[in-house]
C-alpha cells in the first residue's frame, strides 16, 4: 500500500492585522519530503504517529510537504498555492496512491479562500477520485464544512484541549485508514453544527461543559458500529460562515445512525450553551487578589493576548498593574519584543536599562510600556519541551532575555510562544514554582504544564484580539444568529438565571 501524508496547518485569527506569508511557516516548521522522517521520529507528533502505524502495518508513507505556521493573520495566497502545489504534484508524481492522509488544522483562513481546508481536500478528491479515501487529523478547534465533510472519508479531530492527544489521534487515523484500504470500515460521515460559537476560554474539555460533550462522544463510540466522533468547538476568532462548533461522527456503512448521534450531541451542546458564557475577571481585581492571596504560584491567564490564537504577544496592562502596585516574585511570561530584546543585549548582562517594551505591534493590547530593570539573563531562547505537550520538540524564541524590573521578572524574547512547558522558565533561569505570580499568555493550553503547580489559575479580562468577549468583535460572515453574540439565541428565561447565577 502506498499513502501519500502531507500538512499545511495555521490557526487563522482574520483581526490579526499581520498577514501570514511564506516566511512565517519557514520560521516554525517547514519539511519537506523525506525530512519529515527525520524531524519526527521518537517524538510524540501527528506525523510520528504515522510514521509508526506505517511501520507496523507495512505500508508505504510518501511525505510531501508538513508545514505549520504561529496563529496569526490571513494567510497569503502566494504561500497556500505553493504548499498546496506540493501535496498536489506529490500525489501526481506517485503513480498510483492507494490513499491521503493528512494533518490539517481546520480553521485556516486564506487570502482567497475562506475554506481552505475544503479547497485542499476537494483538490486532492479531483486527484485520485472518489475510490480512494481521504483522511484527516483536525484541530479540536477546526471550523469544519461541509465542504470539508464531502470530500474527506473520516476526520479525526483532536479530544482534548489543552491538545494532548495529538500523537493518540493521528495513531487512530492511520488506524482507520489501514481498516478502509483493508475494506474492514466502509465510512458513513454525518456532521450537524448547533448555532453555537463558544470563545475558547470556556472550550477546555476537562471542565463543565465540555466534558460533558467528550464524555457522551466517549459513550458513542464504545458502540462498535462507530468508527469515530469529533467534537469540534470551533475557532471563533476567524470570521467565515461555518465558523463555530461541529458534531461529525462516522460509521461503519450506517449513515443513519451517524445522523442520529450527531443530532445527540448537538443537542446536548445546545442544552448546555449557556454554561459556555465566560467568566473573567478585571485586571485590577485579578492582580489584587493574586498579591493577596497565601498559596502559590498563582497563574493569571491572560487569553486576550494568546499568541497562539493570532495575538500579538506583546500585551502590557497586566505588567502594567504589576509594576504599579509593587508585585513580588512575579514572572511576565512572555513579552514578544525583538526591539526590546535587542536593547537589553545591547546592554550586558548586569546592567540597567529603561526602555519601551511591548505594545508595538497594534494598539488593542496596551500601549508600549517605559520599564526600567536589570537584565538578569541572556539566552538564544532553544530548549526541549517536556510535560504533556510537544514532548521533545525543540523551541526556538530567538533570542530571549530575562529584565527583572522592581519585584516583576518580564521574559522578553525575539519570537511568540505561549508557556506549554515550564522548561521555558528553566531555560533562563527561573523555577516557577517558587514564585508567586506567574502571567501567561495563554488561554487554555498553559494549563497543560501550569495547573500542575498552580495554587489558584485567575482568568484576566485583559483586551486583545483573542478576547472571551465575542460581542465585541465586528463579524461580517459568522452565521447569525449565533450563541453567544446574539442575546436572543440564550432565550430572556436563561439569561435571567444566568445572570443570577
């Protein structure tokens, strides 16, 4: 057997005003053919997993191109033609392909296209016609589409957010597409999308109500007759019209019963929407109660400023509210700033220097702030990632440095990242644990390597782009009406009980 493998993979947030060109994806990860054998093996990745399937079933994987870029802006024309051109002549120039099997995100958003997902399957389906099948991983945060789910066999999306399933779910689609090939699973898809856009703050699957919604996707598939169930949230922050939850769930040769549980689970989701609302709390009030409080680390999530869902990373209201009430043992973590970054370098380890920092790159995120402080260290900001995500995986920050102002250390680096790993903190020097306030940004992923050690995890309402308060973002495409931006889709009963909860 012979199955081509690829991936272009990006995270739109279209009120990014930064485009994502080619150069983007060149930076963060960019393989192709046989060099992705290289970058994955005895790591724990999408692209590891099949490798390893590939390798104990005895079929041939056939790399083209694995690329993914940081959350940000719409992607550019230039760049998705010619990764696409890639996949494309790959499976052309193979001869005879016995099946595709993808990593894609789900909720990229291109110049041109506003379902580029679909556009990349339907391309490919124009290839190796409707006898072969298709089959792809997907974020659990993916806008899925119909045009998605008319020419893909199955879709495997992520269970779990923070995302710590990658490496079991690309096993699992591998799984399935050997089964299909081998005429054990013929794939019968259905989705239904409840009139649901939940901000990602309220979509972490160990919490109510999402898990309530894995839970019962877990019960459906314990029935044999299922082959999977994908409960995707949605990305709210990419403003096209399938933007939002979806339910898909695939069958053995039984379209009906897919209908069926994917009704179920949109109707649960429905049910349940009102305990999607996100609960935040007010700069001033989250730094106050994080100084007073006797147990730490206490983690503030700042969300709005979540580079990886498109932000900039350069938000300064929170190290603001830090600095101006004195906070002790205190860690920004972290500011994207290569103009500060270059100053602190240029100064020496040991020295004092007042300078700008962050709040450069748009004006939704807080105005440059003047700090003055020590820098403590520099660092070419690689290490390796352990804990739940990214395991083994080197991070590149460029270059980074730690500038301790008063009692707030504030890690400025060259790079966006958001803390998964606490080898970050390591890196220059700092044991988490030991301090008292640690800032993140982050929405829910940090959790992964965070609430371990967190005493108390305090969600800010800072501004940003990345904002829980999807009421206040100007949506010109997203379906409506839609939860939550449209009060009417709570219903007048609900919203009084909610607003007295």
């Amino acid at each position: 057997m012979k199955i081509v493998t690829g991936s272009i993979s990006h995270e739109t947030n279209t009120f990014s005003n930064i485009k994502t060109g080619l150069d983007k994806f060149r930076d963060d990860t960019f393989l192709l053919g046989e060099e992705m054998f290289d970058a994955f093996a005895g790591k724990r990745t999408i692209g590891s997993a099949f490798m390893k399937v590939a390798e104990e079933e005895g079929f041939k994987l056939i790399p083209t191109i694995w690329a993914g870029a940081e959350p940000q802006g719409l992607v550019t024309d230039d760049a998705f033609d010619y990764m696409l051109g890639i996949i494309l002549e790959g499976i052309k120039s193979s001869g005879s392909v016995d099946g595709v099997l993808l990593d894609l995100h789900g909720a990229m958003v291109v110049e041109s296209h506003d379902d580029p997902e679909g556009y990349i399957l339907k391309s490919i389906r124009d290839i190796v016609g409707e006898k072969h099948p298709i089959i792809s991983t997907l974020d659990l945060h993916a806008n899925i589409t119909k045009l998605m789910i008319e020419n893909a066999n199955v879709l495997v999306g992520y269970d779990y957010y923070p995302h710590t399933d990658c490496y079991e779910r690309g096993i699992e689609a591998a799984r399935i597409m050997v089964d299909v090939l081998k005429g054990k699973i013929i794939p019968a898809m259905a989705m239904e999308k409840p009139p649901m856009m939940p901000s990602t703050q309220r979509q972490k699957t160990s919490y109510y109500p999402m898990s309530a919604l894995i839970d019962l996707a877990h019960q459906i598939e314990n029935d044999e007759r299922v082959v999977n169930v994908t409960v995707a949230a949605g990305y709210p922050f990419a403003d096209i019209e399938e933007a939002g939850m979806s339910m898909v769930v695939t069958t053995n040769n039984d379209p009906e019963l897919a209908r069926e549980k994917a009704k179920e689970l949109s109707s649960l989701a429905w049910r349940l929407r009102r305990h999607f609302l996100a609960e935040v709390v007010p700069v001033s009030e989250a730094v106050e109660e994080a100084m007073q409080a006797t147990e730490w680390p206490v983690v503030l999530a700042d969300h709005a400023d979540n580079p990886g869902g498109g932000s900039p990373c350069d938000g300064t209201v929170i190290l603001r509210e830090l600095l101006s009430r004195g906070a002790q043992d205190a860690v920004v973590c972290l500011i994207a700033d290569p103009e500060a970054v270059h100053t602190a370098i240029k100064a020496g380890v040991g020295k004092t220097v007042t300078m700008k920092v962050g709040g450069k790159v748009d004006k939704l995120h807080g105005e440059p702030l003047e700090v003055t402080g020590e820098v403590k260290i520099i660092s070419d900001g690689k290490f390796i990632s352990k804990g739940a995500m990214g395991t083994g995986m080197e991070v590149n920050l460029g270059r980074s440095v730690l500038l301790q102002s008063g009692g707030v250390g504030i890690i400025l680096a060259e790079k966006r990242y958001q803390p998964t790993t606490l080898e970050l903190y390591r890196s220059l020097g700092i044991e988490p644990t030991e301090k008292k306030i640690l800032v993140v940004k982050s929405a829910v992923h940090f959790r992964a390597s965070h609430e371990p050690i967190a005493k108390k995890i305090i969600e800010v309402d800072a501004p940003g782009i990345h904002s829980a308060r999807l009421s206040a973002f100007r949506y010109r495409k997203v379906r409506r009406p839609i939860f939550p931006i449209d009060p009417e889709m709570l219903g007048i009963t609900e919203l009084k009980r909610s607003l007295s909860d």
